[in-house]
C-alpha cells in the first residue's frame, strides 16, 4: 500500500516545561482565529479594504484516563490558592509515530489551567475507564514539524 501522507492522530504525548507529563486521550483547541476588520472607502463603493486584527487561541481541553499522575491538577490547584499566584508554563502536544518518533509539535505560551473536570462515576458504565479534562488557557501556539 502506497504511502500517502496522511498521519495518524492516536499517538501523542504533552509536556510542560520540557518534561513530559502525561499521554492524554484526546486533545482538542489546536486552533488560532484572526479578527478581520473591513473599513469602507468613500467612492469606492464595489470592494471594502480588509485588515487583520488581534488572533485569538481557544483553551487546549485534554482528557486522559485517571491514573497516580496528578502533576496537572496540582499545578490547577495552585491556581485556586488565596494569594492566587498563577504559574505560567510553556509546553508542547507532541504527535508521534508507531516508533514513538516526534512527527509533529504544536507549542504552546504562558500557559495556566483553568478549569479541571473529574471523572463521571456510574456503576451501569460496565467497563470504562474513569476519566478527567483538564482545560488549559495561552497565549498562542507555534508548530514546529520534523
């Protein structure tokens, strides 16, 4: 079967701040959107002048299974703390192939977690895994291929 092109989107892995943290089921919010003004020119009335304004990036929401890995939601925890002191990270989804190289990085700025979703808990689930969202707030997001 020819080769032809197409990447596979199971296999991905996030750090933060270098270190790897977590492998997560599914990462949504790899997006970014400018905002399109149109100014209108008097006596030019078959075509507007379009310009670019200010781009914005949705939070990242990842969704893992449970496990004894609680480093992201310690770091949301310290958002919830009185004194409120927010530790911005930088980090990186890293898509990868069957070999476990990098394929893909999509890095993202002066990141914090905003809000943190626990596990849905029925007994008629039968045998799903348990699992938490974490949602992460940035800056903006670069990628990188190799």
């Amino acid at each position: 079967m020819a080769d032809d092109g197409k990447i596979s989107s199971y296999l991905f892995t996030v750090e933060i701040d270098g270190i790897e943290t977590a492998r997560f089921q599914k990462c949504d919010g790899l997006e970014a959107e400018t905002y399109v003004y149109e100014i209108e020119e008097g006596g030019l009335n078959t075509t507007t002048h379009k310009f670019y304004g200010r781009t914005r990036y949705p939070n990242l929401i990842l969704e893992k299974g449970i496990s004894d890995n609680d480093e992201l939601f310690n770091w949301y925890k310290e958002t919830l703390l009185e004194d409120r002191k927010i530790e911005r990270k930088n980090g990186s989804i890293i898509l990868k192939d069957t070999e476990n190289n990098e394929i893909k990085r999509w890095n993202f700025f002066r990141a914090f977690p905003c809000r943190w979703i626990g596990p849905r808990l029925e007994t008629n689930l039968g045998s799903e895994y348990a699992v938490e969202r974490i949602e992460i707030t940035h800056e903006g997001i670069s990628v990188d291929s190799n």
